[in-house]
C-alpha cells in the first residue's frame, strides 16, 4: 500500500501517449493545442469605421461636408472622395478611398446633402480601425498547449482559422462489474442496485472532451471478466474498472489483468475512500480498476484519472488544480490515512458536508469539490488553510 502523495508522483511520471490531431475549430472547446497558431491575415483586413457616422479627409479647421455617398458593413464605396466631402458610413464599412476620419453621427447637424459641426469634434484619425490593427499576418495568436477556451475559438476564427491542431483525447472504455447491477428503467429485485457508476464517469468524460467511450457491463464470473478486459485493451486507450477489484470470492478484475499481463503501477493507497484503488499499463494503454462503492468511483475519478486524463490532453497544470482555503469548523481524523472529503465553498471558506460514507451520494448533490486532510493529520483547527480541489 503506497501513499497519496506516491500515487500522484507514479501518475505524474508515466509515458502518455499523446497524439496531436487538426479538428474543426468548432468542436474544440475545452481540448488543448497540440502547436501554435499563427494568423491567417491581417485583422482587420481593411481600414474600417469604428462608428456610424461620416468618413472624410481630415483639414484643419473644417466644420461643413458635403454627403456623396453612403457605406454600409458587407459593401464597398468604389469612389475616392476629395477634400470638403464625406460618405454616410456605418461601423464595420470599408472606409472610401481617400478618407482618414470618422465624425460620429451624434455630433453632426444634417442639411439636406451637407453636414455641419463643430471644428473641434472633428479629430484627425478618429473612430478608424486601420488594417493590422488587431493582428498582421503571420503574428502567434496562441501557444501550444493553451487550453481552447470561447474566447481563444473567437479570436481564431477572426484570424481564418478552421481547423486547428490538437492533443487528441484517449478513448475509453468503462467496464461496470457486478451481478447485483442493473440498469436505469430495469425492473429491480431484492439485492440489485441501479447502474449508477457507468453514467457518472460517461458524463465527467464528457465534460473532458472525451468523443469515444465504450460501455460494458459484466458479471462476477471469471472467465467474462477475462473476456470483456481482453475487448476492453484492444479498443481503447485508457481501460476504466468499477468493482471487483478487492479480495473477496466474486472479486476477478486484478487476476484478470494479470492474466493479460497488465503491469501495475500500485495496488491500494493509504486512502479513504477508495482505498482499494489499483493502476497499471499494458505498453501504452492504462488501466484503472476503482472500487465499486459509487462515492468511492468518483473521489478516485476526480483525485487521479481525470488528472491523469487532463495532462493526456496536454493541460501542463493538471496536477496543480488545488487551492488552499480555510476550513470553517474544527475537524477530527483519527483514521491514519488520506482523507478526501465532500466540500462546499462558501464566503471563502470550506465546509464539509455530511453523509462521507463511501456508498452515499447525497454529498455529491451539493458539493463542488474536494477537501484533502493529509494522512499524518489529526485534527485541523477552525481557520486552518487546507487543500481544496474545485470540480
């Protein structure tokens, strides 16, 4: 049995096989970049109105224009215009040949074909967006390994990035053990439970960006665990294992993986809950078999593989995902292991919620995060800073 800190420091350092893929731009949120991206074109990529109002050759002491045109967004004034005129122009419009200057529409007094103002409202370069102003061609808009947000995706697309390169995600298979498992809409019997660990780790995938996900449901027999394991490795890249992995008669998963050579990593670690939990690889797939206990599968889901799953993406921080807040109330650990608990953060302080046990979900309703008591701690005092690790 290995600590807390071991298992992070073994996960941390094992060979991931990331692969760098071009997707569309479009379905590329929350993924990270596989390279860097360089501009397409010039932004913008010609001088246009920051204003409605009137394009026209600026000239010291100037208050009247005469109104030659007109230049909305998407068109084009062909025509140069000359000293004392001006184009009606609206924001986004390619400004006319010649122009230099935009006067707000609000500062100008239309009569009929001229416009009058005030000499000091009409300011040199004013209210223009110059060509290359956001951007030159060629210029690095995002490092690689920068992680797509809405707001990186829009600044992409305004430089004509389609499809962009990036860390492509492992695909998964998620393997639920157990005779007493059934699935949601099955009628149930004394000593069956509804499937709830497949749907929680399929939706959290999701919110990962994980596209390929296999499901399998298996029962406690040796030889279909051998089986669905064998199908398991060769589809996927990361092997998902819900039960079946302590020590009990109906317990098969580890003699499995061993019996299709899987080289573990650990076996069990000084931690509750999910204490059970076991790591291994076969060449470059990985294989996590949680223990089976639902609030057990998603506190050794959110602790270590969707870490492990974030870095696989790229995510250069993925280990680094804590903060450090105080806890509101004395708490007491006399158990000598690693505690993760359900928390909630609330007026910058964490407060952890009640029903901890390793089969009850209520917690997971309110909680939004994790609290981690180190395993050499006994007891934290009110106002202590401790680890708090944000879903």
């Amino acid at each position: 049995m290995i600590s807390v800190p071991e298992a992070k420091r073994i996960l941390q350092n094992i060979p991931l096989n990331k692969r760098s893929q071009l997707i569309p731009l479009s379905e590329s949120e929350g993924l990270f970049l596989g390279d860097e991206v360089r501009s397409l074109m010039d932004v913008p990529s010609f001088d246009n109105s920051a204003m409605d109002g009137y394009a026209f050759i600026w000239e010291e002491g100037l208050k009247e224009l005469e109104i030659i045109g007109e230049s909305a967004a998407g068109g084009d004034y062909s025509q140069q215009i000359k000293n004392g005129q001006s184009i009606r122009i609206f924001t986004g419009a390619p400004m006319p040949e010649g122009a230099d200057s935009v006067i707000m529409q609000e500062k100008v007094e239309k009569n009929g074909a001229k416009i009058n103002f005030n000499p000091e409202d009409a300011i040199q370069g004013q209210h223009v967006r110059y060509q290359g102003s956001q951007c030159k061609k060629g210029v690095l808009v995002a490092q690689a390994g920068a992680k797509i947000t809405p707001g990186l995706i829009s600044l992409m697309a305004s430089v004509g990035v389609g499809e962009i390169p990036v860390f492509q995600p492992p695909k998964v298979s998620i393997l639920t053990t157990g005779n007493e498992i059934k699935n949601l809409g099955e009628i149930l019997t004394r000593g069956q439970i509804y499937n709830a660990n497949g749907p929680a780790l399929d939706i959290w995938l999701k919110s990962l960006g994980i596209r390929e996900i296999q499901h399998w449901q298996v029962r406690d027999e040796k030889k279909a665990v051998q089986d669905i394991i064998s199908k398991a490795l060769a589809q996927s890249d990361l092997v998902l294992i819900t039960g079946g992995i302590s020590v009990g008669d109906y317990d098969f998963v580890k003699e499995a993986l061993e019996f299709h050579q899987v080289d573990p990593l650990f076996y069990k670690v000084k931690q509750r809950p999910g204490k059970p939990l076991y790591a291994g690889m076969k060449k470059e797939k990985l294989v996590f078999a949680l223990p089976g206990n639902p609030a057990s599968v998603l506190s050794c889901f959110l602790n270590y593989v969707k870490l492990v799953i974030e870095s696989w993406k790229g995510n250069s921080k993925a280990w680094d995902s804590f903060v450090e807040l105080p806890i509101s109330a004395d708490f007491e650990k006399p158990i000598p292991l690693t505690q993760f608990l359900k928390a909630k953060v609330e007026d910058g302080k964490i407060h952890i919620l009640s029903g901890q046990e390793s089969f009850n979900l209520i917690s997971f309703g309110t909680a939004d995060g994790f609290a981690e008591i180190p395993e050499e701690t006994t007891f934290i005092k009110a106002g202590q800073t401790i680890k708090f690790y944000p879903w």
